[in-house]
C-alpha cells in the first residue's frame, strides 16, 4: 500500500477532520513509498524506532508522534537522534493523538477498557 493511502484511510477512520490537536495527526515524517510492515506504539521513542529497524518495518503508527506546539523546533539530541533513525532507515511516521483518545472503538481508552473487560 501506498505511504499516503494508508495516511487517507487511518484519517477518515479516525475523522481526524474534527479534531484540533497540539500536534499534527497524520503522516509526520515521510518514510518509503510502499509499506508492509507496520510497528504500533504508545510514544515514537528512541526504543521503538530501533526496533521498528531491526524488523525491517516500513512504518511506525503511535499515539503520541513528534512536533508538538511550544515545542523547541531546533533539531538537536534527542530530537536529531529520532529523525536521524527515521530518515537513515526510509521509515514512515504516523501520529494520531486525541483522534485515538476519542474513538470509541479502535482508541487507546477504549481498547484498554475492552482488555480489562469493563463495561459501559
């Protein structure tokens, strides 16, 4: 699948359209064109993204990306460090932050209470 397909469809599942975040929702930095392999995550850090290199994934898809509001822009440690890995390894990153808070089916807080097995 494309890079930006996959991007349509998480976005209209999600209806991201009726959101407004502090960070972008979306395709945050763009990786190779075509992707097989996804790795989800919490948090786009440092230990996901290695691991997301080491099973030669073609996108990472997190709840909490990069490019916050009030966030410093300059790309320095930390920051460089993440990109660099990103950009090194032709990855694609997607972040959705209060469009997974919000759904009520494939959401963080939904999900989480459909494990612990509570009830509306």
């Amino acid at each position: 699948m494309k890079n930006t397909d996959l991007e349509l469809i998480i976005n209209e599942k999600l209806s991201i359209e009726n959101f407004h975040d502090y960070a972008p929702n979306g395709l945050q930095v763009e990786g190779r064109p075509h992707i097989q392999k996804i790795v989800t995550g919490v948090t786009a850090c440092q230990a996901l993204l290695d691991e997301a290199v080491r099973l030669n994934a073609d996108a990472v898809l997190v709840h909490h990306g990069y490019f916050w509001k009030n966030e410093p822009v300059v790309i320095r440690s930390m920051k460089r460090n993440r990109l660099k890995t990103l950009l090194c390894n032709d990855l694609n990153l997607y972040g959705y932050h209060l469009p997974l808070d919000a759904h009520p089916i494939l959401g963080n807080n939904a999900q989480l209470a459909l494990k612990m097995g509570v009830k509306s």
